[in-house]
C-alpha cells in the first residue's frame, strides 16, 4: 500500500489553515501546517512535501518569497506549489509564475476543485519522484562501472567537466550542456556488460575480446532507451567512439553524421585516457597527449577545430590541467554503493595507446 502523500499547508489564516488541513485528511493526505511563511520554508525543507498549498499574502515571508526560495533549492525545486488567492488579477498570476508557482486557486477555495488540483499535481510529482530514481539509479550504474577498474577512478566526473567546458566554448547552452554533462558520465555505461576477464585484461585483447568491447556502446544505447529522460544522451553514449573518417564504431559514421554532442565527448574521452595511468601503461604528460590528438585530427580521427579549441581550455584553465575537478552530478548517498575495487596484480604484457583511446 502506498504511502500517503504529504500536503503542506502555509496561510496566516488560523481558519483557513484549520478548513484545508480538515477536507484533505478527509481525503487520507498527510497533512502539516504552519502560518508563517518562514517555518513554511523550514517545514517544506525537512518534510519534502508532495505539494504546497501557499497563500500569497504572508506576513512575516510572502507566499512569493517562499515559493522563489523552493524553487531555487535543489531539494524542494521540483514540489508542486498552489499559490492561493483572493486576487483575481492578471498581475499577481504573472508575479506567481515568476516565482516559480505550478497552479492557482481563487479564494475562497471550492473544496472539489480543490481536491481535483491536489490530486493531479500529487500525481505528477510521483511520476517525477520516479523518473529521479531511475536517474539516480543509471548514475549510479555509472559509478560501479568505473569502480570495477580502480585505474579509472574520478573519470565519469573528469570527463563530464571537460565536456561541459567545451561545449559552453562552443556556445551551446541550457538543453544541450545538461545532455553534455550526463552523456559524458555515462557515456561507457554500456562496459557493465563486459566480463571483467575481457574490461579489466592487462595484455592486448584477441579479435574477440575487442569485438566485444566494440559493443558497449550499442548497449549503454539500449540501456539509456529505457528513461525518457535520457533521450538527449543516447547520440553520445551510442556513437562517442565514431570517427570523422569513419574507422569508428559501432556504426561507421563519417563527418557531419556523427552529432556535435558525441564528437566533443570523443575528444575529451581521449585525451582523459591518454593522460590517465592504466595498469598496461604510464600515463602520458599533457603535452604528449595533445601532440598525439592533433596528429590523430590530422589523420582525419577528430575535428580538427574542435581539438584545437579543448588544447586552448587544457592551456588556460589549471582545474582541467589538473584533471581532477569534481561535479555534484551524484550523491555520496548513491555513490558509496559503488566503491572501488582493489587494483588486481598487473599481468604480463602492455596493451597499446590505441586501445585505451579507443575503448
């Protein structure tokens, strides 16, 4: 049985709040109410109510105030908020959803509407409240990916940094640097079906093994097809090791076919890889890499301005040289079921720089 949702209740109206709080426990909500504006905020903050009944006129914090400060937290951004009002006029609803308001009620509030407003927005917000925890599981299918291999720790969060800086130098925004970001965090998400005899080898890979780590980025793919919500990031997971000349894979995309989005991951992921340590091989200096990756856009591997344009950031910005920045992409909470492994003892024998660019 599903737990009741949680309305939370903020009017300065003794009377009004007492009404509310009788008719929605009729309707087996949880309820909690407060007249100050100021404890509204702290009770929305520790309970994380399914909705928020706010009246607009407040005394001590106005309903608009509250509301703005909700929306701007990440904890309580996504709680669907009803301002109520005994004001009809078109500039105070236009000041509601400034703030940030998802719905209006008129007072005095008709007890059917009300119970009709309440029960659509409790419903979208489990649909959202499911929609985060399917987010938060495939980050963290992310994280236990990259700890099955301790050489590779803090990559997920490097690249997406590298990605979200060369995408911003490219000018994109909104949309695409939020896809950028969760691309590059789960751009390999697709090696949790990798044995660890083949992901974890230390020697050079047979034509097998290879062929089947050329198909991770097939099911990081599928597995993504699964959340609406990643729709946007599915193009980078998929085709992150295509290349301009079309010698990539999976699917042999040549030039302008391969998305933007993709080819800036690619660039990054190389040049994370080159200047990483891996059981089968030093890492390379930064300066190394970067000759390597401009013979490579040379060759026809990458775009040329695109490399161009990650060396200037690599150059002028001492947190990305550093390659160690760290991103709020996933909580400690998610994150602590993902601890690293123990580094295996080293096997005999080197693999190339290639197959760590190009896989």
């Amino acid at each position: 049985m599903k737990k009741p949702a949680t309305i939370l209740v903020v009017d300065d109206n003794e009377a009004t709040v007492a009404g509310l709080g009788e008719l929605l426990q009729r309707a087996n909500y949880d309820v909690c109410t407060t007249t100050s504006g100021r404890e509204g905020v702290q009770m929305a903050m520790e309970r994380l109510p399914d909705v928020v009944l706010l009246d607009v006129v407040i005394p001590d914090l106005s309903g608009l105030e509250v509301c703005r400060h909700l929306k701007q937290h990440d904890a309580t951004r996504l709680i669907p908020i009803v301002l109520m009002s005994g004001s009809h006029e078109r500039d105070m609803r236009m000041a509601g959803l400034a703030a940030g308001a998802d719905d209006f009620l008129a007072k005095p509030v008709d007890a059917e509407e009300l119970a009709a407003r309440v029960r659509s927005l409790v419903r979208v917000k489990r649909l959202t409240d499911e929609l985060e925890s399917a987010e938060a599981l495939f980050l963290a299918l992310g994280r236990i990916v990259e700890a099955r291999d301790a050489s590779t720790h803090g990559h997920c969060e490097r690249l997406a940094s590298y990605a979200t800086a060369l995408g911003t130098s490219c000018h994109l925004e909104g949309a695409d640097l939020v896809a950028l970001q969760r691309g590059a965090f789960l751009h390999d998400i697709g090696k949790i079906a990798i044995p660890d005899r083949v992901l974890l080898k230390r020697s050079r890979l047979t034509t097998r093994e290879y062929a089947l780590i050329k198909t991770h980025p097939v099911v990081g793919d599928e597995l993504c097809r699964t959340v609406r919500s990643f729709d946007a990031v599915r193009a980078i997971v998929r085709h992150h090791h295509e290349r301009l000349d079309g010698r990539g894979y999976p699917d042999g995309l040549a030039g302008d076919e391969i998305p933007l989005l993709a080819q800036i991951v690619t660039i990054v992921d190389v040049y994370d890889a080159l200047t990483s340590k891996r059981p089968y091989r030093k890492a390379m200096s930064s300066t190394a890499a970067i000759a390597t990756m401009r013979a490579e856009a040379r060759q026809g591997a990458y775009s040329a301005e695109l490399v161009e344009r990650f060396i200037g950031l690599i150059k002028s910005h001492a947190s990305l040289r550093a390659a160690r920045p760290s991103l709020p992409i996933i909580s400690d909470r998610i994150a602590k079921f993902a601890l690293p492994r123990k580094p295996r003892a080293a096997r005999s024998g080197r693999a190339s720089v290639a197959r760590a660019a190009s896989a």
